[in-house]
C-alpha cells in the first residue's frame, strides 16, 4: 500500500506500520498498543484492591504517614504495582499518603521503597489533645 503524507505525517510510523493521518495514527495508538500500557487499572479496583486500601488506611489510623494530615488521603504501593505483582495485596506494601505527598512519590517508587517501608512499618500513635 502506497499513498502519499505530509512531512509531519511520516513520523507516525509505528513498528512497520505506517499510518494515513494523526487521527489514524491516535486510534490506534490507545490501550495496548500505546507505548506507556501496562495493562490497565482493572486490577486496582477489583474488591481485593479495595481491600487492601482500607487495610492499609486504617493500619495508618487514617493519617498521612509524611505529614499526618487526615485530608484526601490516598493508599500508596511502596513497591510497584505493575511490577510487583505478588506484593499488590499485602498490606506491607502500603503507606498512607494524602494526595499532597502522594504526588510528591508517585512514579519514584524504585527511589523511595526503602524510605517508604521504613515509614509503614513505624507503629502510628494519635493522640486527641
């Protein structure tokens, strides 16, 4: 098949396959066949994934383990859910975040896992002053 593209067309050529326009180009590019796929989120919201989040949010006596606040807190893997598919479940492997510190680890969880699972496994002590 021949047919004639733009020159910013021509980069749009994935693994042999070339791609008539943008538009082709980014319907295919989606899901599995993009490059940054790691298979979906379907495993996070499954009820043993829910499980887990409260799990961990209530060992952490529903505050933040970096700044103790008790606002949009979010559970966090310490080692890579995508890559540590044996440990998504254990509760170990989870640290109460808000979403304020969340970002600030997201994405860094190779960096930080050490850091990150010293934190979880310090016992949680609140006091109401």
């Amino acid at each position: 098949n021949s047919f004639e593209k733009y020159a910013s067309e021509i980069r749009k050529n994935l693994h042999g396959k070339h791609f008539c326009s943008s538009e082709c180009w980014a319907t295919h590019n989606q899901r599995q066949n993009h490059a940054g796929w790691s298979g979906g989120q379907h495993g996070r919201m499954s009820p043993e994934s829910r499980a887990w989040r409260k799990a961990v949010i209530t060992r952490d006596k529903k505050h933040c383990r970096r700044c103790h606040s008790t606002e949009r807190l979010e559970a966090h893997h310490i080692r890579r859910f995508t890559t540590h598919p044996e440990l998504r479940n254990d509760v170990q492997n989870g640290i109460t975040l808000c979403h304020a510190c969340h970002v600030l680890f997201r994405n860094k969880e190779d960096e930080y896992a050490d850091m990150l699972a010293f934190m979880a496994s310090v016992t949680v002590e609140v006091w109401n002053v």
